[in-house]
C-alpha cells in the first residue's frame, strides 16, 4: 500500500479522525504531568473505566498498561536505539506477539514497513523531524509474514529536559477497509465498461439503419450488375471487389453490434471441441511457415447453451489474435478445453458467475506478450497495438461482448517477452433437450409467377434497387416511399398483394405499425419486416404483430429471396428454379 505524505493541511483533511484523537491524547498528557487531573474516564468494552491518578506520572508502567490498554488500536513505543519499549494489548493481539516477548526488541523483528515509493519513506522521516508528526497509510509485514494495510500516527516523545527520546505510533488495521474500497473500485471499472458498451451499442444503432440502407444498395445493384454483365471478366472482377468491400463494411456493422450486446443471439446446445475442430481447420489454413496449432479437448468438456455462429467467432478472433502477436515469426498456438467446477468456496473468474460447472477454453500464444497498461485496453473498441490498417481494433472487444452475453468470463493472462494466454469460462449445461433439430436451408426459391409483392421503404435508392431485383425472380412489384400511402392502398384494396415486405425503421409510421394495421384487417396476408437493429424486443414486438419473417439488413438477396419462398412454399413444397 502506497503511504502517503503531504503539507499540514492536506494531512489534516485526510486523518482529521487520527489528528484530533492525538491531539486529545497530547492534552491528557500534559494535564496529567501538570497535576490537575485526578482522575481519568476511559470508555471500554465493558462500560467507563475510572483510573485514579493521585502519584501516577504519564511515563509509568501502570498508566501505560492500564489505560492504553483499552485503547482498541495497536499503541507501539521505540526508544533512540529503536528497541521497544511498550506495546499495548491491541498491538499484541495485531502483530501476534506478546508484550514480555517483545519488549526490548528491535522495532524490525514486530514488523517490518513496506514503502512502494523510496520517497514515501524520505517524506515521513522529514515530516517526523521537522514537526515533530507524520500520519498516513502504509503496509506491515508481521513476522509470518503476513501484511496488513494500516494507517498510522506518529509523533516523537520528548523527556523532562525536551530532548528526543523516542517515537509514540498508534497503528490502526485498515486491511478490511482497504478490500472493501478496492471492492468498490472493480465495480466502479465494471460500470464505466457497461457505461463505454452502452455508448457503444447506442451509436451503432444509431448508424446501422442509414449505414445498412446504403449498403444494401450497393450490394444489391452489385448483385444486378453482375447479372447483366454476363461474360466481361473485367466487369465481374470489379463487382466482386465491390461486394467483398461491401461485406466487409456490413460486418463492421454487425461486430459492433455483437460488441454492444445489442444484437439477437439464437442459442443452442453447442459442442465445444465440436467449434473447436472446425476452428483449428481455419486457422491452420491460414498460418504462416513456422506456427503451428496444437489442440487438446478434454472428453469430459460440458456441453454449452448458447449463439453456434458467435462461439465460433470467439475461437476464430483469439486464434487470430494470437497468430499476429506472433508477427510472422516461428511459435505455438495452443487451444486447451475442459471443464472445471466452482463451488461455493472456491474463487471463480468473476465474482459475479454463479457456482456450477463450466467449460473452460484455453488459448495460448508465445509471442510478443503484453505489458500492464496494454492488457487494461485490449477489450476497448477500436484499440489495437497493429500498424493503421492492419486491423480494426474489434477482434477482441467482439470476443468480450460474446463472452459477456453467453454469462461467461474471460481472463488475461501475459508479460512481455512470455506471450499470452486466454482464458473463457462459460456456463455448462446438460439439459441435452434443450438443442434443436437443424434448421433446414430454404431451397432455391420458385419463380414469382407474377405474385404481387408490395414493399415499402423511405430510402429511395434502396427501394429501387430491391424492386429491380424482385422483379427479376418472377413478382411483381409495388413500391412505395410514403407508408401512409401504401398501407391506405392495400386496405382499400387498391393493390391486391399477396406479400408486404416493408422497412421497419421508417419516420412517420413505423413497419411494425404497418404489419399491425395488417394484420387486423387482413390477418391472412403476410408481411416481412427488415431492420438494420435487430434486437430481442423487437423480434418479440414483431411476432405478436404477425410479422411471419424478420431479415436484418443489409440482407442477404438469398436471405431475402428464402424467406419469400418460406412464404409461399413451406418446407415440403418446395418448387424448384434456377438462379439468373
């Protein structure tokens, strides 16, 4: 612990408490010297205790063992040569030493002072010869070796004749203090965290609507092009940088969401070392001469409930990580699953996880490692040690906001020079009912066969993009920008639909209070609804409107196009149709 030394003043503010119990303490003294006091009151455990002073000076063994006695902190006094020669029975009690034991020992073999700053020794030392006082916070390592945080006033003693004769400190443990503020402070750093994820998620739903209208644009009229391009290999090659630019700008998107925790997780009874197989596969495929992988998957390994797609993505982004932090120079990625059990008693990654088994996923590097105040940031958005534009600074804030939504942990493990080490714990499960039959893929949507698909979003250029598109799978198209229009045009059965496909995020009326306008007037046709922020409120707002299909955006077109033929063609009567 850090003792602390500042000007009189400051000193004052911080052990206004100590101070003034001193100084009382000082007064009690000289009155005692003086004559005037006949007796002295001192509060005890048991009730007031009353010590008669009539030939009792302040330096005797009775007035010494009798009242400091009671005093509830450890009272310590060291003649010139530093030997002791009183401690009371908070002090015995404190260092674990008994007063006939100690009395005429060296101050050094009670307990020993632990300065973490060389100049906070000097400091105090000062302070004791120029004011004769110095008060703060230190640490003392007792002779078990034990250290305690303890905060402590000293003040010189002085003889008849005004000359020094040793040193009076009055030692208070604060080690439980000490915890509980540090206590304190985690939390204070898990709510900044939350506070920094909240900011997070709050833009990134802010941006995804316009930012994914605009992607989808651009994918979709990518999608045209090529088609019409046919056979000009340098078209196509330029459209294909298009899209690959395009996707990579959508999972921009979508990893900042996952951060924020703000996007819809599907979970299901996952296989760990089944993840890690399949990730060891991809990561071997893209490591450089000289790395390699190894892998180890305890049988035992719980089963975890929780988002395929995202577990995955974990395993992926710490491979990655620790392949670069190897920076192309021979080394060892080592993934490690098991499962450990926390109990009651046991200390857990995080003091918030529950006890119970978990699934503990392990990855090792033996790179270039990281100091302190690098391991403090890693989880930070955007903060990454790689050269601009050899990263976005998302691998591992991304692994975070998984991690935390799955009610995991993770803990970092690294020194520079001795690489790193990842350590995931997440919750294991064995309600083995709870994984569900496979999903199965959605065939390659029928033609359109001139159905009528009215669809409806404020963003011009994206409307005529996705109409373009629709059109070309065989439906017709009615489009609208003005949703009071379109909803007043399928109501009045001016346009005779038979699928509304609308933008949810929209000003004015929203595509949510279309499908429920929709629904209670022609409950029997369907609507897809599409949003660049998809969260768990609203795939429930979105169900009990009758929305039969939510699609995040930028869609996938074979997403889009697959949840029009889910439509049209459940499962079993799948038509099929060739691709143009």
């Amino acid at each position: 612990m850090r003792a602390k030394s500042a000007s009189a003043a400051t000193l004052t503010e911080q052990n206004a408490d100590l101070l003034a119990r001193l100084q009382e303490a000082e007064d009690t003294l000289q009155a005692i010297r003086s004559g005037v006091v006949d007796a002295l009151v001192v509060e005890t455990a048991a009730g007031p205790k009353i010590f008669r002073l009539e030939g009792l000076d302040a330096e005797s063994s009775r007035f010494r063992g009798e009242i400091l006695a009671q005093v509830s902190d450890a009272v310590v006094t060291i003649d010139n040569d530093q030997r002791v020669t009183f401690l009371n029975a908070a002090a015995e009690r404190q260092y674990g030493v008994s007063a006939p034991n100690a009395l005429g020992r060296r101050l050094s073999e009670i307990y020993q002072y632990r300065w973490l700053r060389p100049e906070d020794e000097a400091a105090a030392m000062t302070a004791l010869r120029e004011t004769g006082f110095w008060c703060g916070e230190n640490v003392h390592v007792k002779r078990s070796g034990e250290a305690i945080d303890v905060e402590s006033s000293v003040s010189q003693l002085r003889a008849e004749d005004e000359t020094f004769s040793g040193l009076l400190a009055v030692i208070r443990d604060i080690t439980g203090r000490k915890k509980a503020e540090q206590e304190h402070q985690r939390l204070e750093a898990q709510l900044r965290e939350s506070q920094k994820l909240e900011a997070i998620g709050t833009l990134a739903g802010g941006v995804a609507h316009d930012f994914n209208n605009i992607l989808g644009t651009i994918l979709i009229n990518a999608e045209l092009a090529r088609q019409d391009a046919s056979y000009n290999s340098q078209a196509l090659l330029s459209l294909t940088e298009i899209e690959k630019a395009s996707r990579r700008a959508r999972d921009l998107v979508q990893q900042i969401l996952t951060f924020s925790r703000r996007q819809v997780t599907s979970h299901q009874v996952v296989s760990i070392p089944s993840i890690v197989t399949e990730s060891v596969r991809l990561l071997r495929a893209g490591l450089l001469g000289g790395m390699r992988v190894e892998c180890y998957c305890a049988a035992d390994t719980p089963f975890v409930l929780g988002d395929l797609t995202q577990l995955t993505q974990v395993l992926l982004n710490l491979g990655v990580n620790a392949a670069q932090a190897m920076e192309g120079r021979p080394g060892t990625i080592e993934i490690r699953v098991d499962g450990v059990t926390f109990d009651e008693t046991s200390a857990r990654p995080d003091p918030a996880q529950r006890p119970g088994r978990y699934t503990r996923i392990v990855v090792s590097d033996t790179g270039h490692g990281m100091d302190a105040a690098t391991q403090r940031r890693i989880f930070e958005p955007f903060f990454t040690t790689r050269p601009s534009g050899k990263g976005t600074g998302l691998g591992l804030c991304v692994v975070h906001g998984i991690v935390q939504a799955h009610a995991g942990a993770i803990v970092v493990h690294s020194e520079p020079g001795k690489g790193s080490k990842f350590e995931v714990y997440l919750p294991g499960t064995n309600d083995m009912a709870a994984a569900p039959d496979p999903i199965e893929r959605a065939g390659q949507a029928a033609e359109g066969r001139g159905r009528l698909i009215l669809y409806i979003d404020d963003d011009q250029a994206q409307l005529y993009a996705s109409k373009r598109m629709i059109e070309r799978w065989g439906y017709r198209v009615s489009a609208y920008i003005e949703q009071r229009e379109a909803l007043d045009a399928v109501l009045s059965g001016k346009v005779c639909a038979d699928l509304v496909v609308t933008d949810y995020n929209m000003p004015g009326t929203s595509g949510l209070e279309i499908a429920k306008a929709i629904r209670d007037a022609l409950p029997d046709l369907p609507v897809i609804l599409i949003s660049g922020y998809v969260t768990e409120e609203l795939r429930t707002q979105a169900a009990a409107a009758g929305v039969r299909e939510l699609i995040s955006k930028p869609q996938d077109l074979e997403e889009l196009r697959d949840a029009v033929q889910n439509i049209f063609y459940p499962p079993g009567k799948r038509l099929g149709r060739d691709r143009p």
